[in-house]
C-alpha cells in the first residue's frame, strides 16, 4: 500500500515537471501567468460576498446583505422602474416573521441581485423605536430613501376619495431622512424629488387641501340642509295650494303668490350653489389627484442614520 501511494506521488510530480517545461515559455512570455491571475481573482474575489450586520429581523437572526460586485448605482428612473416590479412592499408586516427589517434586507437583497447597488440604512429616534430602510445612490438625483414597509404606519386616506381602487394605498415610498428633523415618506408615484425641502412643500400642500376639504365639506353640509328645508317648503306650499288652479281670495292668492316668488328665488340660489360646490370638487380633486389619495404621518424625529453598503 506505501509503495503504491509512493509510485502516484512520483507520478504526479513527473507530469507538474514535464508541464512546466514545455509551458514555461508561455508562463514567462504572461500568457499562463495572466490565466492564473484571472483565476485567482475570481477565487479571492468572488462576484458575491454576504456580510451580516447588527440589525435583528423578526426571527432574531441578524440582517444579512448579499452584495454583488458588478452591482451599479442606477438612474433615479431605473430605481423608480426597479420598484415598480419588485414585491417587496406587497410583504404582509408580522410581527413575529416579517417586520421593517426584513423589508429593507429583501429590498437591498433584491435590488443588488437585479444589479443596482444598495444599502441598508438603520434610523433611530428621539421617541420610540427604530425603523429600518433601503438607500441608492442615483447617478442623477443623488443619496434616494426608500421605505417599502408596510403595516409599520398606516396611510391617512383623503376624504374626497370615493372608490374602493383609491383606497387601495401601495407601501413603495420615497423617504426623507435628516438627522435631527420629521422623519417622512411620500408615495413613490407621488414624489419627483429625494430633496428634503421637496417633502415640507408636499407636507404643506396637504395640509392646505385638508384645509380645503373641510371648508368644502362644511359647506356641502350647508348646502344640503337648505336643500332639505326647500324641498319641505315647496311641500307645504303644494298643500297649501292643494291642486286649485284658481284662488278666489285676494288675501290668500297674494300671500301664495309671495311664498311661490320666494321658493323660485331660493332654487335659483341652491342650482347656483350647486353649479359652484360641483366646481370646488373638481379643483379638490385635481389637486388631490396631483397629491395622491394616501399620505403617511411623520414617524418621529431621526436622531442617528447609518447606512451600510
């Protein structure tokens, strides 16, 4: 048995001795040389490395970025198309399973794999707990949050909507994060810019509308209640009329004739009325429709953010 072991030894030594002296020529020339290299760089080197960090996700396992080496940084539209076609948002938040740290590592995870480069970004606050959220560098528009949790706050629906398709809010938003200020995030389809005075001009646009809206609804309550009391005021008139076509008493025809005139002028009134709340709807609606259907409310003041790529 040793001396066989011994023959393979003395055998595989006389071929690596006979290969290298008909290849060292092209070794020394670089060409075997550039081989070895090529194969060493993809040995030590490898198109993919896993680094954990110290971030737990539901299951108390530690968040783990799956990094590719050939990952690129995209174009604010590649990134925008990238999350249109990605499912990360549609997760449903568990607390015990799934929760924003989950969401951020699948969305790094699967935007690196698609070829965009990512990071991880980890956000703590004055008041309450932590949040978690992915980032990119866009060649275009520069460091772009984004925050695809869902169930981790809820979406205020606007008041004016009215069909269950509008409600149906999707969780990909753009997020805007500062140390030391309002932690927010506006729909991705609503949002054009990653800059912070982008969001407190969206955050003030809202306010103005839910101003409006109130103001229009208060007046459509108005409106309403006359509507009410007009159409119980020409009942009473059609009693008090009671189908005659001819009124013999001067005194009675005069106070119906003045009750009649009365009636017409305050038709005339609510169709106004009406004609002008119709229009007030439609700018509600056009500006709720540049706004989008769904806003979140600020999460709390950023006190730290760390990214790591």
């Amino acid at each position: 048995m040793k001396i066989k072991n011994a023959l393979t030894v003395l055998f595989i030594l006389a071929i690596v001795a006979v290969a290298s002296y008909f290849l060292y020529p092209a070794f020394q020339s670089g060409e075997i040389q550039s081989s070895f290299q090529s194969v060493a760089e993809e040995i030590f080197n490898p198109s993919i490395t896993k680094q954990e960090i110290p971030y737990s996700k539901a299951s108390g396992s530690e968040v783990c970025l799956v990094n590719y080496k050939n990952a690129t940084d995209p174009t604010w539209d590649e990134l925008i198309a990238f999350l249109q076609s990605d499912n990360t948002d549609e997760q449903p938040y568990l607390d015990a399973s799934f929760v924003c740290a989950d969401f951020a590592e699948m969305l790094h995870n699967n935007a690196e794999v698609s070829g965009i480069k990512a990071a991880y970004v980890g956000v703590d606050f004055v008041v309450g707990e932590g949040h978690a959220l992915t980032a990119f560098n866009t060649t275009d528009k520069g460091l772009v949050y984004v925050d695809c949790t869902s169930g981790f706050s809820s979406p205020v629906i606007a008041e004016l909507t009215d069909s269950e398709e509008r409600r149906a809010c999707k969780h990909d938003k753009i997020a805007y994060v500062v140390d030391g200020n309002e932690y927010g995030v506006i729909s991705m389809d609503k949002a054009t810019s990653p800059e912070y005075w982008f969001y407190d001009a969206y955050k003030q646009n809202w306010a103005e509308l839910e101003d409006d809206i109130n103001a229009y609804n208060g007046d459509v309550e108005k409106y309403n209640a006359d509507a009410k009391a007009y159409e119980e005021d020409v009942e009473a008139y059609e009693t008090a009329v009671g189908g005659r076509t001819y009124i013999s008493d001067p005194e009675e025809y005069e106070r119906l004739t003045e009750r009649y005139n009365e009636l017409k002028t305050r038709e005339a009134e609510l169709e106004m009325r009406g004609k002008e709340l119709n229009a007030m709807r439609e700018r509600l609606d056009e500006r709720q429709e540049d706004l989008g259907w769904c806003r979140w409310e600020p999460l709390g003041v950023a006190t730290s953010v760390e990214l790591y790529w």
